[in-house]
C-alpha cells in the first residue's frame, strides 16, 4: 500500500472512529439533560475507569499526536476512539440513545463542527486532514461540549412558546399553585400533597418527574384539565436561576423545600449554594412550609418570619414547628396548631413513610384549606412511591427492599434500618448497590459511610460497576463486611437469585444507567 492509501485510509477509519465515538457521548449528554459540562465530566469518568481504558486512552492521544510526524500512528486513535471506552455503549442498555429532536439538532450541530474541524486541515493536504481527524477522534467529548453551547440559544427559544402556552394555560385555569423542591423527598412529598388534598379539591400533580422547565411546561399543556383547583408542581434544579425562572409563570402561592442535602454538590459545589438555589421556589409565594431538620431552612425559617411572611414549620423532632410528626408506637404521630389548624393523629405508615415529607405535606394541605378531620382521616391510606423502600418477595421467599430511586445519604441509612428488620435472625442479609452520586468531594467519604453503616446490619455487600467501587470496597473493609465486585445489576440480581432464599433479606440501594462506569 502507498503512502497516500495508507494515509486515505487512515483518514477514512479515522473518521468513522470519531462518528462512533460521537455516538456514545451524544447518549452520556441526553441522560444528562444536555446539561453543559456532563460529557466531559463522564468522559474523565469512562477513561479512568479501570487499566484497560486507561491504557487505551493514552494509546490513543500518543497516537494522534504522533500521526502528525507518523500517519499509521493514527490507527491507535482508531482502536481507541472507536471502541472505547470499554463498557460505555453505543445505543446503550438501560438508558437507550432515542434520536428525540432536540438530539437530532445536536448531532447536526457536532456534525457541522466535525466538518470544519477535520475540513479545514484538509486544505493543507491529506496529512493533516489525519491527524486532524485523529485528534477529533479522541476529543469527541469536547466537540460534543462545543455544540451543547452552540445549541443552547437555539434550544431555549424553541421552548419559549411551549412555556407561554403553559403560562396561558395557569392563567386559564387558575388554580392555587403548591410549588415543591428538595435536595430529596420532593416527589414523594407531591404525591402526598395531592393525596390530602384530593378529598377537597380537584387535584393535578406534575406526572413522574417532570420538574425543569421543559417537563414543567409539559405538565401543564398536557394535564391541567379545565375546573383544576390545585395544581402541585415539583420543581427541581442544577444551579442558580432555574427555580426563579419557572416561579415566574407558574406563580406558586404555597412553596414547600423538603430537604437540604449534598445531592448535585457536584454541579453547586456547598450547601449554602444548594440552598440558596432551592430558596428561590420562595420569590412569589404567598406562604412558606419548611422542613426545620435542616439547619438550613431554619435559618431560612427564621428570615421568611422576620419579613412578616406566612410560614409553616415542620420537622420530626424540632418543639418550634407548626406540623410535627415523628414515629410512635410503630405508628406516626401527626400533630399540626397554626392559626386556625389543629390536628392530632396517630397514623399507620409503612417503611418507606419519611415523617419530614409527611410533615410538609400536612403543612401544604392545612394551608390550603383542607380541613384538619380530612386530613387525618386520609393520613392512613398515603400512597407508596415506587423504588423508594418497597418491599417485596423474591421467588425463593426472601424479602427484598427496593430502594433504587434516586439514592442520597439520609434515605440510606433508613433502608438499612430496614433491612436490620427484615428476615430471620440467621439469614443473610445483603446490601446491593453502586453507591450513592452526584456528592461532589464528599462522595467518596459518604460512600464510604455508607459501607460501614452497612457492616452493622448486613452479612454480605455487593458492589455494582466501578463509580464508587474502590470507596465502599475501603468502607467495608473498615467494617469487615465481606464485599463482591460484580459487573452490572444484572450479575447482582443473578447472584441474589441464587443464594437467597426464605428468611433471607436483600436490599437494592440505588441504580445507575449503563451511561455510568
């Protein structure tokens, strides 16, 4: 072969490299809300993830640097880029590429980018359009970046008319709006909102969880029926200015924050900022309902009073709140005095019942105007949230948790608590789980935590895939609980199935999609 064929067609492969690599990182940016920095945030995450990526990432940037002085050095690019990182997908197993439109907009766009970068080179001949295409190969990521910003003006005015129709839309309608975020619970709080207040009002809740401004809007366009008198909004956010933007025309008149954790410290870097971005559901709102077990949200508290706003306290413990609910006799007691509104009530609750959300959500109910009677009345049937400490039956009788939804530290250590209750006092009892994400610098540390925690009432740990794999690995070492690394869920749920049985207990903590190492 000639040098120039060699070089045609190292061109060629190496493009074809870099169209596949594209692929996979356009999947990692639609799992992740298309949020700017995810790509390259997972793209360290993916090429770290373990000596053969590792090996094969640095294989192939030598090589694409060196294909400038070397064209057949251009074909480690090719192995690399094309088929690594090994594990990450092309369509992917649990969280598919779908060719929405907004992702067929993007590919135009790294589409666009890609000719310009490997097309201009080419003027200088056939060489230099190699390495060229090599090193976009290999920096896919960073081209994906390039257009996720290139197409943000472009994707918010394409929203804009879907967020007027929506606002039209509340205007229409005109129902009393009860705004909810959290760093947790706000989904499970929704769903207790709507329950309360479903005996007195005709009640819409934002479905699953449909809480940014897109899946907000979609909400509304979608579900407000004419004659709606509530309308309970979850909102959620990854940094400053989202909540304020769609207070703005969902004109919340009750805004409820549930919690105050380190969920996202890896997007808002300190509570404080995480806090700070919740409290903007505050802006419009008539009234304010605050879980007070969070120190901050009662320095929040504290400030809303002092402006002379409308204010709930809630907690599980704390003797200033206005709803009080805390565990008693297995049951919960629920007790509520503010202005006019008084309730007291002993309360059957299942295992996944967190008495914060409980809280906050009376809170909301009461300042609505739901009598105190109904409100306890319908207390006893609150309904169950999916994949938040379900309890179930394996086919071989053991019992098994599902807590697989949206992991944080504070819903851990409950689940474990449960599981310390679950099966017979010889069964095994085993934790299976990838951890627990998006903690920022703390994620290691609590990881760790968690691990430990779990050597107290666990007899075996399961480790899935490699995210936060060496932090519980060291934590249950601490705790001397023996841990297995295993693959993916699938090979933690196989081995479940064959070692478990009646008087066995297994808890499922969290689940990541296959776009995660």
């Amino acid at each position: 072969m000639s040098h120039r064929s060699l070089e045609a067609l190292g061109l060629a492969l190496s493009v074809l490299a870099g169209e596949l690599a594209l692929l996979r990182w356009l999947r990692v940016a639609q799992r992740e809300h298309y949020l700017p920095g995810s790509v390259v945030r997972f793209a360290k995450r993916w090429w770290v993830a373990g000596v053969g990526n590792r090996a094969a990432f640095l294989l192939g940037a030598v090589g694409a640097v060196v294909s400038a002085w070397f064209a057949p050095a251009a074909f480690a690019s090719v192995i690399a880029a094309g088929a690594g990182p090994a594990g990450l997908g092309l369509r992917g197993r649990t969280s598919k590429l779908a060719w929405t439109p907004r992702l067929r907009r993007l590919a135009l766009a790294t589409g666009a980018l890609s000719g310009l970068v490997v097309g201009l080179p080419s003027l200088a001949g056939l060489h230099a359009a190699l390495t060229a295409a090599a090193l976009w190969a290999m920096g896919a990521p960073l081209l994906a970046e390039a257009a996720l910003e290139l197409t943000r003006p472009l994707e918010a005015r394409l929203l804009a008319p879907y967020v007027e129709r929506a606002r039209r839309r509340l205007t229409a309608v005109a129902p009393r709006v009860v705004a909810i975020t959290g760093s947790y619970g706000k989904t499970t709080t929704k769903g207790y909102v709507a329950h309360l207040s479903g005996g007195t009002y005709s009640v819409v809740a934002s479905p699953a969880s449909f809480n940014n401004t897109a899946g907000l809007a979609r909400a509304v366009n979608e579900h407000l029926a004419s004659g709606t008198q509530v309308f309970v909004a979850e909102m959620g956010t990854y940094g400053p200015g989202e909540i304020r933007s769609m207070c703005r025309w969902a004109h919340p008149e009750i805004a409820v924050i549930t919690s105050i954790g380190p969920v996202h410290l890896e997007r808002m870097r300190s509570l404080e900022q995480i806090a700070e971005a919740k409290a903007e559901i505050l802006t419009e709102a008539q009234v304010a309902v605050l879980n007070i077990d969070y120190p901050l949200l009662e320095e929040l508290a504290q400030k809303i009073e002092e402006e002379g706003r409308a204010l709930w306290r809630c907690s599980s413990d704390q003797p200033r709140a206005d709803v009080k609910v805390a565990p008693e006799e297995g049951k919960l007691r629920v007790r509520a005095k503010h202005l006019r509104a008084e309730l007291d009530a002993l309360v059957a609750a299942g295992p996944e019942v967190e008495p914060g959300n409980v809280a906050c959500a009376v809170a909301a109910a009461l300042a609505l105007g739901v009598p105190s009677e109904v409100v306890a009345a319908r207390l006893a049937s609150l309904p169950g949230a999916p994949h938040r400490r379900s309890l179930h039956r394996s086919s071989r009788g053991a019992a098994v948790i599902d807590d697989t939804y949206n992991a944080n530290p504070s819903g851990a250590r409950a689940a474990l608590r449960l599981l310390a209750k679950l099966g017979a006092k010889t069964g095994k009892k085993v934790v299976v789980t990838p951890g627990i994400i998006e903690l920022g610098p703390a994620q290691p540390r609590e990881n760790a935590n968690f691990a430990a925690s779990a050597g107290e009432v666990a007899t075996e740990m399961l480790i899935v895939g490699r995210t936060n794999a060496r932090s519980l690995a060291a934590g249950a070492r601490a705790a001397r609980l023996t841990a297995r690394r295993l693959r993916n869920r699938r090979a933690a749920v196989a081995w479940v199935s064959a070692h478990l049985g009646e008087g066995d207990a297994v808890l499922y903590e969290n689940d990541l999609p296959d776009h995660y190492p």
